[in-house]
C-alpha cells in the first residue's frame, strides 16, 4: 500500500466585529459639510435658532458658542465640554455617531441651550 502525500492547504481570514448582537456599526462621519449650530448667551438668555436641532446619524457637527460671561458649555450623551470666554466664540465639532437625544446646556449657570436629536 502507499501513501499518497497531500499538498497542505492553509487558509487565514480576517473578522472584523463592530458590534454586539443586533447593534449597528457607528455610521462614517459624511462627507457633506458639518451642521453648523450657533449658540448666543447674553444677560444669562441663551438664543439659538431653534430649542430642537435634529442630525442625521453619521453627520459632523459644529457647535459655535458665545457667550457674555465666563462659563462652560456642555453636551451630555457625547461628554464633551467647551470653556467659554466672554466675548470669545467657541467651537466644538465632533462626529454625531450616537443616536438619541442630548441636552446641551451651561454648567455654572444650569442654562439650557438645545436639545441635539441624533437619527
């Protein structure tokens, strides 16, 4: 009887896991310009263009800050904080992958600014 030799196949493969079971992959960040959202604090009144600003998941964002005191702008859900300067506009840009509804709002002061809606 002989033994025949087999030639030896080796195969590899690479698995990427971007998620748990039944959760979606974060979104890109898109390639169209950022959402661009602007925020005045004068005399402790905050004016934005609208209380509720809705992004499409995946979206960049940019937040324009200014306000006539000290102070420290936060957005919850992303962690994200500013230190704002009187007179001095700041700007926070970040990638809207989180889906859900966050409020933004002015910690020494505890103005609310916006509601950010994330599709």
């Amino acid at each position: 009887m002989s033994l025949r030799k087999h030639p030896v196949v080796v195969v590899t493969a690479t698995i990427l896991i971007t998620g748990g079971c039944g959760t979606k992959a974060p979104a890109a960040p898109s390639a169209a310009p950022a959402v661009t959202i602007t925020v005045n604090v004068s005399g402790g009144k905050v004016r934005t263009p609208s209380r509720r600003v809705t992004v499409r998941r995946g979206r960049n964002v940019r937040i324009v800050v200014t306000s006539d005191a000290a102070d420290e702008f936060h957005l919850h859900g992303y962690d994200r904080e500013l230190e704002l300067k009187p007179g001095v506009p700041g700007v926070m840009r970040f990638a809207a992958d989180q889906p859900g509804v966050f409020e933004a709002e002015l910690h020494r002061s505890g103005v609310s600014a916006f509601e950010l809606r994330v599709d």
